[in-house]
C-alpha cells in the first residue's frame, strides 16, 4: 500500500504537468511577492551597511550549509523519482539519506565553529554568522528534495505561504530602526528554513524513518561525492564575492551588490519555475528509456526560458537605476550598473539549469556537470582578485558573469547532441522581436518620465501588452499553446 506522501494521480501525464507547474508557480509568486514587500522594508530601515552585515554571514554560512548538504538535494530528487512507487524502497532511500545528512550537518558545524574562531572578519560578525546558522540544521531536517520528488507542489505551495506571512509579521514587529540587524537575519533563518519541521513531521508520520542499523548508505556515497563536489564549486562562485566584498570592501559595498542578487534572485525564480517541476520527470524518463519524452520536455524548458527571460533582461537594462532606487531606497543607486550587468545571468544560469540539471544529472553525468562547475570555480577564483580591488561591487558583477558563462559554455558542448535537435524545433525570432518591441517603448517611456515610478508602470505595463501582442501577432505556438491550456483548464 503507498503511502499518502508517495501517492499522486497520473503522476507522468500532461494534466499532472500542468498541475505542478501551476502550483510552483504559486509558491514562486509568493515567492517573488514575500522580498518585494520585505527587502525594500528592511533596505531602507537597515541601509546599505546592515543590509551588508546580514549579507557577508548569509554568504559565509553558505558554504557550510553546502557542506551539510553533500550533494544529497540533486541527488535525492533523482534517486526518490525512481523508486516513488515502492513505498519500502522510497522509506529505505528517505532513512539512509537522513542519517548521512545528519553525519554532515555535525562535520559542518563544526569547521563552522572554527572559522569564527581563527578567521578574525568571521569573529568579528559570530553573532549574525551563529544566529545565520541555524538555517544549515533546519535545511538537513526538512529533506525538502523529497517533496519535490513526489511532486508534492502543492503541499510546498501552502507551507511556504504559511511561512512567509508568519515572516512578514514579525518582521515588521521586530525590525524598526538601524540597529535591528539580528532580528532582520533571524527572520530570514525563519523566512528560508522554518518550513522545513513542517517536512520532517510529515516525512515521519507519512513514511516513517528507520534507525542507521542495517542501512546501506555506502551505496550512495560515490554519486553524491560528485554532486557535492559540484555543489562546492558552485558555492564557491556563487558566494565568494559577497564574502570577499566583506573582507576586503566595505559593508556598504556588498549592500549594493546583494541589492542586484536579490532582484536578479526574484527574476531568476519566475525563469526557472518549469525546470523544478520538470527534474523529476526527466529522470522518471530516462529512467525508463522514454528518449522522445525527455527531449520534448527540454524543448519546452529552452522555450520557456526564452519567453521569459528575455524580455525580463531587456526591461531590467532598460530601467536598472530605477528599479534599484524604488526596490531599495535611493541610497542603493548604485546598484544599478550591478543590476544591469548581472540581468545577463538570467538566461545563461536559465541555460545552465537546462544543460546540467534537466540533461546531465538525469542522464547520470554528474562528472560532466563537475567538470563545468569546477571550470566556474578556477574562473571566479581568478577573476575576483583582479576586479574586485579595483572595481568593489561592479568587479563583482562582471566576475560572476563570466563566471556562469564559462559554466554555460562548457555544458553546453557536452550537450551539443540534445542542443542542436532541440533548436531544429525551437523557434526564438518572435520573442527577439517582442523585445525590440520593449526596447521602442523603453526609450518612449524615458523621454515621457522623469519619475521612477512613473517609468517603470508605464514602460513595464505598454511592454507587457506589446511584447504578448507581437507574439500573436507572430502565431508563436509555444505561448499561445500555455494560454489555450490554461483557459480549457479553467474551463
């Protein structure tokens, strides 16, 4: 008998698709609603330098919290999809993977504390890194890669609405003036990993945990060696600016730069909601040999991504300054040319995600996927003492461009089979038109407006009606086919 975790209706047919895909795009619009209401609160409570605090021990303890994870996040959800049918399969899977969580989470917390300890800049900031930390416990416990397995979209819907309204009281009961910067970041502990008791509730009431005894978790050692090496290179470059802009800039300095990460991060998450609804799928069918399937669905990711990362990269250059300034606060004006510069990773880390984690890793090539994070690591290794010095938050920018790219571009080529009969079915002109179209309106706007806000509701809005208006004008198949969809399910 399955499990109620385990069970779910039609999982692999194209109504389930469109389910899980609508019920992550709920929790990526509370997702996106949760910080744009948060964020410019706090920024302009807390400035650039609280901001920054809270940033540089975020980042810090990122890297412990990817130490804690092991890889097991990818792995898990790959290795879950395949058995969610054997409830004594999936309960044996669940508690070997739990234990060597919780072996790791103990190593991770460890080496944090001696960081604080002998990094004096790590010392300087133990309160927020300590109280930071909590996040790397609450995220091993919760094995959150399960619910996305089982494609329980909507469980993770409504735990993470519940949170982040929970989140979004006390912050503005707790946070007031400049000097709440650790109220600010345990709400953010709370904010990101809270949810995560919730799971672990229910993963024990639902399938149960079976003590370490007669577990075989060396079987799954190799694999997610490779993964967490992945993970660690990816930490590296994803956080090391923030963490040398701490070190070496100023406080200020990796305010403005976490400004742009938070918008880019909100952004990215709308991109990339289609791609953690599809992970599981494409290993269900590789895992089965369904080969037309599984390149279906990555047509779909690369169409998705260009419906709307593109017109999203273009709006953002066009009105980088007064986005910062109305998200932030006009003390973050700076922020600007770092947002501008850093909307570009939009597609190419949409690219990466397609490459690596819905090609690669469901295929089993964790080495290849290693490889090009490992090419992203050396590459941030080297650019960021050379941009950094010179150029603070904007350096840092670049440094991370490039990083991606080189990432991208090494995916890419292992990819080359899968890319060049995908683009043989992928037709972009419509959406490269659709933006030029927001370009025009773009200048119009600037010309019109002097005010922000004025700018970006009239730019935005006239952009919106434009760009969907030159794809049906166009008869783009792939958009009109969502909007057909979504109005005969509604139907």
């Amino acid at each position: 008998m399955k499990s109620a975790l385990s069970r779910t209706n039609s999982p692999f047919g194209l109504s389930s698709l469109k389910k899980n895909f609508l019920f992550n795009a709920t929790k990526i619009f509370l997702g996106l609603l949760f910080p744009l209401i948060t964020f410019p609160y706090a920024s302009r409570i807390l400035g650039p330098e609280g901001i920054g605090r809270v940033g540089f021990a975020q980042a810090t303890v990122a890297y412990f919290i990817m130490i804690a994870g092991l890889g097991i996040p990818l792995y898990g959800t790959r290795e879950a999809a395949k058995v969610r049918d054997n409830p004594i399969a999936l309960k044996k899977l669940v508690s070997e993977l739990l234990w060597l969580n919780a072996a790791s989470t103990i190593i991770a917390y460890l080496l944090l504390l001696g960081a604080i300890i002998f990094v004096p800049r790590f010392s300087e900031e133990k309160g927020l890194i300590l109280v930071v930390s909590c996040v790397i416990g609450f995220t091993s416990l919760g094995a959150d890669w399960l619910f996305q397995a089982l494609e329980r979209f909507a469980y993770i819907a409504l735990r993470s609405f519940f949170v982040q309204i929970v989140s979004l009281v006390l912050l503005f009961v707790f946070v007031r003036q400049p000097s709440d910067v650790l109220p600010y970041a345990a709400l953010g502990v709370f904010a990101s990993a809270g949810a995560n008791i919730l799971n672990f509730a229910m993963i024990r009431r639902e399938i149960g945990i079976s003590g370490p005894i007669g577990l075989d978790i060396k079987r799954h050692i190799k694999s997610i060696l490779i993964l967490f090496g992945m993970s660690l290179s990816v930490s590296v470059y994803a956080n090391l600016n923030s963490v040398m802009l701490g070190i070496y800039g100023s406080a200020a300095s990796v305010g403005y730069y976490l400004a742009a990460v938070k918008i880019i991060g909100i952004v990215q998450a709308v991109v990339g909601s289609f791609a953690i609804v599809l992970l599981p799928r494409s290993s269900y069918h590789v895992e089965h040999s369904e080969h037309d399937e599984f390149e279906r669905l990555i047509a779909k990711a690369f169409l998705f991504l260009c419906l709307t990362a593109l017109p999203f990269i273009v709006g953002i250059i066009a009105l980088r300054e007064e986005i910062a300034v109305v998200f932030a606060g006009e003390a973050f004006r700076r922020t600007g040319f770092v947002l501008g510069v850093m909307s570009l990773n939009i597609f190419v880390v949409g690219l990466s995600n397609l490459f690596g984690i819905q090609v690669l890793i469901p295929l089993g090539k964790e080495k290849t996927t290693f490889l090009s994070t490992m090419v992203g690591a050396l590459v941030c290794l080297v650019l960021t003492p050379l941009l950094l010095p010179r150029f603070s938050e904007r350096g840092a920018a670049i440094a991370i461009l490039l990083t991606e790219l080189s990432v991208t571009l090494v995916q890419a080529v292992a990819c080359r089979r899968y890319i060049i009969r995908m683009l043989k079915h992928c037709k972009i002109f419509p959406y490269i038109l659709g933006c030029c179209a927001i370009v025009a309106i773009a200048i119009l706007g600037k010309t019109l407006f002097v005010e922000a806000i004025s700018r970006i509701v009239f730019i935005v809005g006239l952009s919106a009606i434009a760009y969907i208006a030159t794809l049906f004008l166009l008869n783009e198949p792939f958009s009109r086919g969502i909007l057909k969809r979504f109005f005969h399910s509604r139907a």
